[in-house]
C-alpha cells in the first residue's frame, strides 16, 4: 500500500455543521487538490493508446500533469 492509498481515506473526513469549521473547510480544500493532484499525475502516466482514446496528445497530457497542485 502507497502512501496515497493510506491517505484517501482521511478525506472522508465528516463536519459538524453544513458549513463546518476552519479546520473542516481546509481539510476539504486539501482533500479537492490532493485528488485533483493525483488524477493529473495518473493522466501523466497513460500510454499514447490510452490518451488517443481519449482523445488528448503525449503533449497535453505531459503539460497538464506538470501542473502545480494548487491550480
């Protein structure tokens, strides 16, 4: 099990209230660009099938992989 794997399901984390607390809001946050954070790092690892089926070029792909998280 990786590191990932171990953190996921932290983000489940519940709050209180609709809106939560601080702590609640950021977990969230950080929760959204984690997984965000893995989908683009996951989309960098496709094979050139696997991206043309989808419809995307090696280029694009790489690009939007090296994106920085907080974007």
């Amino acid at each position: 099990m990786d590191t990932i794997d171990t953190i996921r399901p932290l983000c489940s984390y519940k709050s209180q209230g609709p809106e939560g607390n601080v702590f609640a809001r950021l977990w969230r946050f950080y929760c959204a660009r984690a997984a965000k954070r893995r989908s683009r790092l996951a989309l960098g690892e496709l094979s050139a099938d696997l991206l043309k089926d989808i419809g995307l070029t090696e280029a694009e792909a790489r690009r939007e992989s090296a994106v920085p998280f907080w974007r």
